[in-house]
C-alpha cells in the first residue's frame, strides 16, 4: 500500500501530522470495529484496510522525522531545493513540473471520493441487510400464523375433551383431558415464543429500512451541497 493510498483511505492529507493521524484513525476505528458491527465482513474488511494504512503512515510520518525525507522523493527542481527537504509530506515545486498542493482543492478530491465510496458501500450494505431482515420478518410472520392456528385448534380439543369428560368423568377421560390440557398448554408457549421472534424480525426489519433511508438521504444531502 502506498502513501497516498494510505492518505485515501484514512480520509487525510499526506502532509497529515502525527496527531491528525491518530484522530483519523480512532474515528474510523470507531466505526468500523467489528465489535460494533457483529457479523458484518464488510466492517471486517474495512477495519483491515483501516490498520493496514494507519502502519503505512505512522511508518512514513517516522520516516520523515528520523531522516527529514519522505516516502515520495523526487528530484529538485531547478531552483536547486530537494523535495526530501520539505517536510509537510509533498514534493515541493520546481520550475519544470506543477505540484498540486498550490492547488487549493489539493486533497480534498481524495476526501470526497473517499467519502463516496465508504456511503456507497454503507448503503449497499444496509440494503442486503434490510432485503435479508425483511424475509427473515416473513418468514417468522409465517411461523406465528401456524403457532396461533395450533393454539387455537388444541385449546379447542381442550373444549370438547372436557365436555366428554363432565359427561363421563371416568379415569380414561380424565387422562385424555390432562393429555390435551399439557399439549395445549405447549402450544402457548409456542405461540408466545412466535410472537416475540415476530416482533425482534419486525423491529430489526424497520431499523434497517430507517438506517438505509438516512444514509440514502445524508449521502444525497453532501452531494447536493458540494454543487
């Protein structure tokens, strides 16, 4: 990995000083820790990245400060000044070749695509995620129709064994009656159970949907206003 794309993927300037780097990298860390993001191997993958560009750089800022060169040394221009004399991190201009950091948007291209492309893959990540919940909530909208069918169809064996029963209250029908009693009684418990992993995939299916919104609407919002 080089430096530059270290730079891009921290969201900084190669010139970015030793404390810069560490806010950068702690606000991503941050957000891409795979413990805040349980079963996400795309976090995973960006926190490698993340850690892989935070080496690059500490090594590159080190490097500059033990030998007052940097990583992309050039040749000097023709005012006779070597670039691995300026120490903010950029070839500094000759005559002979243009340097972007006169640039005044210098850097700030690097940030916003980097920007773009950490949203776009935030959004196409929360859109699998939401498409994944919302057959999960319908799936589980399934299994509580079947459990409320089996309630309803065993509390009603319930009935009729017990009007057996009061009609004959022998040993044989009392056992009968227990036996339904203890199976209607199973099915709600499963009933109950299928509601509240009913209500999780709902709750989890609409938080995804919410988050997916926002993200579309913040990433929307920065684009409209860097026009």
């Amino acid at each position: 990995m080089t430096i530059n794309e270290a730079a891009q993927i921290l969201g900084i300037q190669v010139n970015a000083t030793a404390a810069q780097l560490r806010t950068a990298y702690r606000k991503l860390a941050k957000k891409w820790h795979p413990d805040s993001n349980l079963d996400d191997k795309h976090a995973e993958e960006m926190m490698k990245k993340i850690n892989e560009a935070h080496a690059v750089f500490q090594d590159y800022i080190k490097h500059n400060n033990n030998t007052g060169t940097n990583n992309n040394t050039g040749r000097p221009g023709n005012n006779g000044t070597n670039n691995s004399a300026n120490n903010n991190g950029y070839q500094r201009p000759g005559n002979n070749h243009n340097n972007n950091s006169t640039n005044p948007n210098y850097g700030h291209t690097s940030h916003q695509q980097y920007y773009d492309n950490v949203m776009k893959s935030v959004i196409e990540d929360l859109w699998k995620r939401y498409q994944k919940a919302k057959l999960e909530y319908e799936a589980a909208q399934l299994k509580l129709q079947k459990a409320y069918d089996a309630k309803v169809s065993l509390q009603q064996d319930v009935d009729r064994q017990k009007a057996i029963y009061d009609k004959s209250p022998t040993p044989d029908n009392y056992a009968k009656l227990v036996d339904v009693m203890v199976k209607a009684n199973k099915g709600e418990i499963d009933h109950r159970n299928a509601k509240y992993h009913f209500a999780m995939a709902k709750l989890l299916r609409d938080s995804l949907y919410k988050q997916y919104q926002i993200s579309v609407t913040d990433y929307q919002k920065n684009k409209d206003e860097r026009r």
